[in-house]
C-alpha cells in the first residue's frame, strides 16, 4: 500500500477506534470444560486473551480455533461461540464470583491450567462506519515467541497484572489498556492486511468505493451493473475492471458474496428473524436466503446461531478469516 493510500485509510479509520471495551470475566478453568457465549447484537463485538494454558473456539459455520498462550482473539461482529476445553468430555463444575466488578470463574473439581480474560467492546459509530462491515470474522494476534509483537504482549500482561492486584480503580485502567491494544490491532490489522482483503482494496479506489458505500447503504435494493456504473460515475467496462484490479472479481460477484457475508455475521451475531435479515439484505425471500446459504455453507441458516455446528470454510474477503501466526 502506498503512503498516500495508507493515509487516506488511516482517516477513514479514526471513527471506528471510537470504542467501549469491557472486560467481563477473568477465567481459571482445568479439566474438562465450556463456556458459551451468546451474539451480542450489532455494533458490539467479544475478545478472548489467553495468559495461560490453551483453549479451543467454535463458531458457527466455521471451523475450530485453536488458542494458546499470548493470543489474542477478537470477534468484530459479536458471533455467538463455545470457548472449551482441549481435553473433550462432561464439562466440570465452574464456580462464579465477583472481585472489582469482574467476574472470577473457574472449575471446582479440577486444577486450573488454563486462564483467560474475556469480554466485549462496543464500536460507538458501528451504523456510520463501512470498515466495520469490511472486518473478517475474526482476528488473531499470536504474540508469543514474536519480538515484533512484545508490545502487544505486555500490555496483555499489564491488564492481567492490574486485575490480579486488585487495587482501587483496577477494572478502570484495565479497559483503557484493553482499547489501547484493540485498536492498535485495529490499527494493524487494516493497514497491514488491507490489500489481502477486498472490500478493504475497493475502498481505497474512488470509483470502486462510490459502489460499495452505496451498496453497504442500501444491500436491500435490487442493484443491476448499470446502476452501479452510474454510482461510479463511470462506464460499466471501466467499473469492471477496476473491480478485477482492486478485488480479483466482478461486481455482480462482489455484491453476492457481500450479501452472504453479512447474512452470516447478523445470523451469527444477533437474534434477528432470518425472514427479516433476507428482506434487509435483498433476497425476496426467507426461502431465497435459505438455499443461498445452503449452497454457500452448506448448512441450514439455523445452524450458523449453532457453536459446534461446522459448515466448510469457505473464504471470500468480507468474511474469511484472518490470523497471524
């Protein structure tokens, strides 16, 4: 990415850094267990730091992840998961207590070995901002053994530290570093990996991003490729082939797999009817959304609101998963 184009990235950023984190639950688990955790609504997303041992996630209509020591995962859309146990069996007891307005769980019958933080951040301007729509389903910084990433890692220790000692005003200073790390993940994750992801590739380009702000205004209408050339004030020739140049895909295409990556996330993360997520997204039909889903996951929509129902992963940028490791 150019200098310029970073920049011009960097500004249309500023108002997604604008977030309440909150963190919920400090968790000593061992043995065999789960916790799930329900979709949080649009505009709310849910993070996961292991300090300790490691863990597994399921999603719906994803595949497994596995997390270790130093990771860190967000979950921008807020989906609905099973965070469990590596070790698979009757889940064990967990006892539940409050300690400086966080949570403290952890198994009654089993030594701890594993220990988290976990909890949720509101994106404040999550109606107004298209790069939130732009966000994988997923972000993964595994920051142990990379001296890169040190900074990364310290301030995971910090937040841990000040939730350990306990002192006056500790969940305070623990939220201010938590925002601090997320949006310098934020930060990273869209500067460094935005020519990996599309959406992201077709913002920085005038004529392709006046089609998907338009489209991401409005996915419910009923768009054709000449009222999209005329959203870009440009010729439908011209339109395509900064959308092969930008994206590797063609406009009709790209409108396709938006539909169904936001499809997705508002299945995985809200309660909303899937009759009344077919009609704001432009199918006819709940039946119409149904088979697309069928055909694209391989599952019922049902099964996305499911953890530990696994569709094949099927990648395209506004919702494949992006990690680094």
């Amino acid at each position: 990415m150019s200098e310029a184009e970073a920049a011009e990235l960097l500004n249309a950023m500023v108002p997604l850094f604008r977030i309440r984190p909150v963190i919920e639950d400090s968790c000593r688990f061992g043995g065999s267990w789960e916790s799930l955790h329900a979709p949080n609504g649009r505009g709310w997303a849910q993070f996961h730091m292991v300090t300790r041992g490691s863990c597994v996630v399921e999603r719906p209509g994803l595949g497994p992840q596995r997390l270790e020591a130093g990771d860190i995962l967000l979950l921008p859309h807020g989906d609905s998961h099973l965070v469990r146990s590596e070790v698979k069996g009757a889940a064990g007891r967990v006892s539940t207590g409050v300690r400086n307005g966080v949570r403290q769980r952890a198994t009654v019958d089993a030594a701890a070995d594993t220990e988290l933080l976990c909890g949720r951040f509101l994106f404040e301007t999550s109606d107004e901002n298209p790069l939130i729509a732009a966000l994988p389903d997923e972000i993964v910084l595994r920051t142990a053994g990379e001296p890169l990433l040190e900074r990364f890692r310290r301030l995971l220790l910090d937040i841990r530290e000040e939730l350990d000692v306990g002192r006056a005003g500790s969940e305070m200073v623990a939220a201010d570093l938590a925002r601090a790390l997320f949006v310098m993940m934020l930060r990273d994750h869209l500067t460094e990996r935005a020519s990996a992801n599309g959406t992201l590739s077709l913002l920085q380009d005038r004529t392709t991003a006046r089609v998907v702000l338009a489209i991401l205004g409005d996915l419910a209408r009923d768009w054709t490729l000449d009222e999209m050339a005329e959203v870009a004030i440009a010729s439908r020739a011209t339109l395509v082939r900064a959308f092969q140049k930008r994206a590797s895909v063609a406009p009709m295409t790209f409108l396709s797999d938006l539909r169904l990556a936001v499809a997705r996330k508002r299945l995985a993360g809200t309660s909303d009817p899937i009759a009344k997520i077919a009609a704001e997204i432009g199918y006819a039909s709940e039946s119409a959304l149904s088979k697309a889903i069928m055909r694209r996951y391989g599952v019922r929509p049902g099964a996305l609101r499911e953890p530990g129902q696994h569709a094949p992963v099927v990648n395209f940028d506004t919702s494949s998963p992006n990690s680094r490791s």
